[in-house]
C-alpha cells in the first residue's frame, strides 16, 4: 500500500492548470475484479475478437496482484481550462504515476 500512496503523490504532482483535478485513481478490490472481468469479455465479443481473445480479455482483470482503474471527468464548462489542458494534466498525473512504480 505504501508503494500506491507513493505513486498517487507522484501523480498528484503532475501540472494541473485550475487545480481542477479531472482524474481519479480507483482501487478495484477482488469483489469487483468478476464484474470487471466480465466487462473485459463483453468489450471484446462487442468487438468482434476471437473466443479464445475473449477469454484472454476475461482474464486481464484477474491475474495481477493489483489493480487501479484511471477515470477521467473532463469539464468542457470550464472557460479558463480548456478540455486539452485537463487531458495534458490527466495523462502527466498518470505517467507520474506509472513511472513512480518503475523506480519502486
């Protein structure tokens, strides 16, 4: 848990104009890792991918040890942020995070 607080103060550095900060990092707990899975497999069948992707897909949110979902909730009535700056802003907060779990 300590290595995510770390990574989350990390990304909570990134350049955020208006301090609106348009991200949230959500942990998805084991209870809701089935639902997502499921998720997963809908997504891919939706797309057309093959059964055995469909099952590779099911899998993506079951077989790692921890699993953080990145929402975004851009605010286009935001006149002095524009959307393009809050996107900048959510995608450094998240390259923050990702590369704080590289030098852990």
């Amino acid at each position: 848990m300590a290595q995510l607080r770390r990574a989350i103060a990390a990304a909570l550095r990134a350049p955020d104009h208006g301090k609106l900060v348009p991200w949230r990092a959500v942990l998805v707990g084991d209870r809701d890792r089935a639902e997502l899975s499921e998720l997963f497999a809908r997504f891919a069948r939706e797309v057309g991918k093959t059964d055995e992707d469909v099952a590779i897909e099911r899998e993506r949110a079951r077989k790692v040890s921890v699993l953080v979902a990145w929402i975004l909730r851009i605010d286009e009535a935001v006149a002095e942020v524009p959307t393009h700056g809050q996107w900048m802003c959510a995608h450094g907060a998240l390259t923050n995070f990702l590369n704080a779990q590289d030098l852990m």
